[in-house]
C-alpha cells in the first residue's frame, strides 16, 4: 500500500503550528467570536504574528520567501493546529498559502511574479481569495443537468486599446474575501472565461461583508462588486496546465474541519473528567464512555482520509503504478470528516447538557462551526464526485468553475 511517515521538519512545523494555535490563537478565540460588530472580529495581530511566523508562506519556494514545504500532507498538518485553536483564523492561512503555490510559482509568467511576489511577501496581512460565484450564474451546482455551452458569466471583462481591461459586475461569498489584496477574478471575455489578478484596492472596486452562524472570526464577503474596475495589461493569470494545478483545496478544508472536531473533542474530554454526576466524574459512566470512543474513532477514521488523500496529491506515481486504488480520495474526505465533525459537536453538545447551549461555553461555538463548515464544503457534490469514479462517469464541469 503506501507508508507516511512524517519527516523531522514536518513535525517541527507541526509542532510551531500547534505552540502557536494553543498559545496565542485560542485564549482569544471566544472573544472574538462574542463581538458583535464584524471589525471588531477581525484577529488582526494574530494574522500579523502567525504571518511572521510563516504560515502564510511557508508553502513557497525558499529564493520565493518560504520555506519550501509545499506538499499537500505538511498542509493539512498545520491547518489542522491551527483549526484546533480557531477555525476562521486558520482559513485565513491555509487558503491564501496554497493559492501562494499555485498562482505564484506554478502559473504566474515571470514578469506576474516579479511584481506580486516581493508584495505578497513583504505585507503580514496580504491575504488572497477568489471570485467566482454570481447571481444565477452558478450552474455548476445542479448537479443532475449537464451545463450548457451557451452559460456565461454575467461578469464580464472588456479589453482596452492600450491593452488592459474594464471589469463589471458581482461576485458573492468569497472566503477571505473583504481583507483580500489579491482578488482571482472569473469573467467572461469575448474569448471565453480568464482569471484576472485584481488588486484589492483597485478604484471602482467594492465589498460587503457578511455575518454568518459560525465560523465568525472569519472573513467572508457577502459581495463584491466591480464598476468599472481597471486591471492593467498582463494581469491575466495563465490556465493550470494538465496536472500542474496545486491548490489542494479540498483536503486543506477536510483538514481545518478536522481541527475543529479534535478541539471538540478535547473539549468535551476535559469537561466530562471535571464534571461530577452521581457521585462520579460523567466520564465513567457508561454512556458517556461509549459515545467519547465513537468520537474518537470517528475523528481518527477522518485523520486517515485526510492524510491519504493529501498524500494521494504528491505521489501520484503511487495510482498510476497501482500501489494504490484510483479513488476521488480528497472527496471521501471533505464529505466524511463534515458529517463526522458535524456528528461529533451534537454529541458533545449532548454531554455538556444544558451548559453546552450557553453563550461563551466553547462546544457552542464548536457547534455552530460544525454546521458552517460541513454545509460550505458542498458535501452533495463530494459524494455524487465519489459516484462518479465508481460508475467511470464524468460530468461535464463549467469552464469558470475549474482550476482556481
């Protein structure tokens, strides 16, 4: 089959990652949670020091300002630290450094990255999102009609004399999407869909953000809107050649669902130790005994998923010398490891008893996480991706829905 078996430098990562989650990011995560006005929610010296201490960057190159590490599995071990310490502080992290990979080392044309690079760099709080949702354009998401050609994009991108292009239009719930100063934008051209690189404080550019049930400390734009907006000559990404893409998206997100369950978990560990019912801490009863294993086992199944399926992505060699069965494996673990942590915080929740449903206790915060999380990762589209590659079918994917 396969062996992974973590290097000395991923477990020192590991380890910084977890100092850092436990250390700084989590005494501070019901605070935030708890502010009612969105700014105020914003962690921004946690971005500032996390971004010092590389998570942001890590993914890239050392003569590019990382640290080399750019491999799926070292990703997913730091999105899970720093999930266990806070769910939306991590994403902040973990999206913008795998796009750091793909955008900036494998499709950026030299001068791209000659000018984006030193900026992305430099600045703690330069963070990235992509813009490609829109009002009733999203067909990629009925998954039992197969998108017509004739679909387009209501954003669109006209080009200029001097070369360079005039975006119009509106994009909806992009994560990291109100902090971004690097926008990903999908418009339609008379040549067909492009990824324009747009910088976030371009003049005519807007963002409305947007409070949700959970995952508050978090950024997500509920809109942004393009009037006008000029992207100068050369701004247009090049398309993923074949094979060549690394976002790593889906067991990035598996990964930060997973380090919200295992702070649930924990959690609910310690309170069923502190908490005396009958004479004796809740833990040694036996209903109480039989559900922890259950979350236990379930959380350690959605570990395994993860790490095969990060593992799957750098060593694809491994599917096609047959060491390994050709699964949709990211998939499997984006839709288990949502439902299970979903499960897990209802049975955690269980065991606070009428504690848990009190604001400022952490499992209601973990709860409310959960749902975010499992229903933003579109658990329906992993399964029918997983049914796909069972029944050797492939749906025929929107053009301005792939490779960003």
């Amino acid at each position: 089959m396969f062996d992974i078996r973590l290097s000395q430098e991923q477990r020192q990562f590991r380890a910084l990652a977890r100092k850092f989650a436990q250390e700084e990011v989590k005494p501070r995560a019901m605070a935030l949670d708890r502010e009612p006005e969105w700014e105020k929610r914003v962690p921004w010296e946690l971005l500032k020091r996390g971004s010092q201490l590389g998570f942001r960057t890590f993914v890239l190159q050392e003569e590019n300002g990382g640290s080399g590490m750019a491999d799926h599995l070292t990703s997913c071990l730091v999105a899970e630290e720093l999930a266990a310490g806070e769910l939306g502080t991590a994403y902040y992290f973990m999206l913008t450094a795998r796009r750091a990979r793909d955008w900036f080392e494998l499709r950026m044309t030299p001068e791209q990255r000659a000018y984006f690079v030193p900026r992305f760099v430099a600045d703690d709080l330069y963070f990235t999102t992509v813009a490609i949702h829109e009002p009733e354009t999203d067909f990629g998401f009925d998954y039992f009609t197969e998108t017509p050609d004739s679909v387009r994009l209501r954003t669109r991108a006209v080009e200029q004399p001097d070369g360079s292009w005039i975006i119009n239009g509106a994009k909806g719930y992009q994560t990291v999407g109100y902090l971004a100063k690097l926008i990903l934008v999908r418009a339609q051209t008379p040549a067909g869909v492009q990824s324009f690189l747009v910088e976030g404080d371009s003049q005519g550019l807007t963002r409305r953000p947007l409070s949700k049930l959970g995952r508050r400390v978090g950024d997500n734009a509920a809109e942004i809107v393009f009037d006008n907006v000029r992207v100068p000559p050369g701004r247009i990404l090049p398309r993923a050649a074949k094979g060549r893409t690394d976002m790593g998206t889906h067991p990035t997100i598996a990964a930060l669902t997973l380090g919200l369950g295992r702070a649930a978990l924990e959690e609910t560990l310690k309170y069923t130790q502190e908490r005396i019912s009958g004479g004796k801490p809740i833990i040694r009863h036996q209903a109480v005994g039989l559900a922890l294993a259950e979350m236990a086992m379930n959380l350690e199944a959605a570990r395994r998923l993860v790490w095969t399926a990060a593992w799957v992505k750098d060593h694809q060699e491994a599917i096609e010398d047959g060491s390994i069965e050709d699964l949709p494996y990211e998939h499997m673990a984006t839709a288990f490891t949502g439902a299970a942590v979903q499960r897990l915080t209802e049975q955690a929740l269980e065991m606070f008893g009428g504690a848990g449903v009190i604001q400022g206790m952490p499992i209601e915060k973990y709860v409310r996480d959960a749902h975010v999380q499992k229903h933003v990762s579109f658990p329906a589209v992993s399964r029918f991706k997983i049914t796909e590659a069972l029944a050797g079918f492939a749906r025929k994917v929107p053009p301005f829905h792939g490779g960003d």
